[in-house]
C-alpha cells in the first residue's frame, strides 16, 4: 500500500533541515509518498505560538547551549552538514516560502530547489530574504531563477502561501516542520520521525 506523508516547512528551521534529509528515506521504506507543502512559521507563531520569540532572547542559557549541540548530533547522524546560525539568523524567509509556493504544484521541481535552498542556507549561509540569492539557488538547478521569483511575487501565490499557513494553524499546527500520516495524525519535528516511522508500520500491518 502507497502511504500519505504530508511534510509542512519553512526553508529557516534548522530542525526541517534536517527531517528534510531524514524523511525521504523513511518514506522510501515504507513505499510512502510526500507531499511538500510550503508555510511561513512566522505565521504560525504568531497566531499560535509566540513564546518562541521570548525564547530566542535566551539563546546563550544551558537548555539552548545544549540544543546547539544536539543539533550538530543529529547532523552528524543524518550524514548532513551544518552550519548555524547564519549571520542571517532568524531567516526572513518569506520571499523564499513564496517561491516554494511557485513551484508547489510541481511536487518534483518543489523537492528539488527546497533541497538546493536548505543547502544554500544551512551550509553556505547564504541569505535567502535576498530575491537575487533565490534566482541564483534556482538558476543552479537549472530552473529559470528570475521568472521564479517573478511568480513568487504575484498576488496568487502570495494567497496560497497565506492558505497554507492558515490551514496549518487550523489542523492544530504550531510550528516547522509539521507531518502529517494519513491527512490527520500530526507529528512535529525532525525528533518525532520515529513515531512518523511507528504509524507507517502500524497502518501497513492493519491493512495487510
């Protein structure tokens, strides 16, 4: 049986850098497809989840420290690389969800500049609230970078990234990246991929 994964994200989580990376082999065992739907999380969290800009002030107590380190664990584990933060840190990233949003119903192209996007930011450190840095990241894949960005400013697609991050926020979303198993079981997080993992196996079993 083909399985449902809903994988919502924003391009400047750290976090959906790494379940990015983690997800797509977890999905390929399981014979799972994904789809990718872009959200602003400066959206979400400010409609359902502000204490994370109160807990930004605090980047240089233990619990923070310590999440730094985890970050680079979990790096290592997933055979990626991680540089963080960027002096850009925390990403504007609305221009670059925007051209997420361009290419949405392109699910393959999607995958491919998010992944080229993700590597610009989270290893080169490249600014991606900069539209001229989103038509190079998609001009180096051999997508047309100056007609992207020229979509991701039009006011449909301004409208759909909009819809997106509301409709996260009414399935009960707080934050990047949101998963979803079957349309309406909800995990959070590169950490909860596990359980994405456990109801994978548990739908497969009950359907054999």
């Amino acid at each position: 049986m083909t399985h449902a994964i809903e994988f919502c994200f924003d391009l400047s989580s750290p976090w959906t850098y790494l379940a990015f990376h983690n997800i797509r082999p977890l999905a390929a065992r399981h014979g799972a497809t994904i789809r990718w739907t872009p959200i602003l999380v400066g959206g979400v969290f400010n409609a359902v989840n502000p204490s994370v800009y109160a807990a930004r002030e605090a980047m240089d107590s233990p619990k923070f420290r310590h999440m730094g380190k985890v970050m680079r664990d979990w790096a290592r584990l997933a055979g990626v690389e991680l540089k963080f933060p960027a002096p850009w840190h925390p990403l504007k990233s609305v221009n670059a969800m925007r051209a997420c949003c361009a290419l949405e119903d392109d699910q393959a192209a999607l995958e491919r500049f998010a992944e080229a996007a993700f590597h610009a930011y989270f290893v080169e450190q490249r600014n991606l609230d900069d539209p001229a840095e989103v038509a190079a990241v998609a001009e180096a894949i051999g997508m047309d970078g100056a007609a992207l960005v020229a979509a991701a400013s039009s006011q449909p697609v301004k409208d759909r990234l909009r819809a997106n991050t509301e409709r996260l926020v009414a399935r009960g979303g707080y934050g990047s990246p949101s998963i979803f198993v079957h349309g309406t079981d909800m995990y959070f997080g590169n950490d909860q991929l596990p359980l994405v993992e456990q109801a994978l196996r548990l739908n497969g079993e009950a359907v054999s």
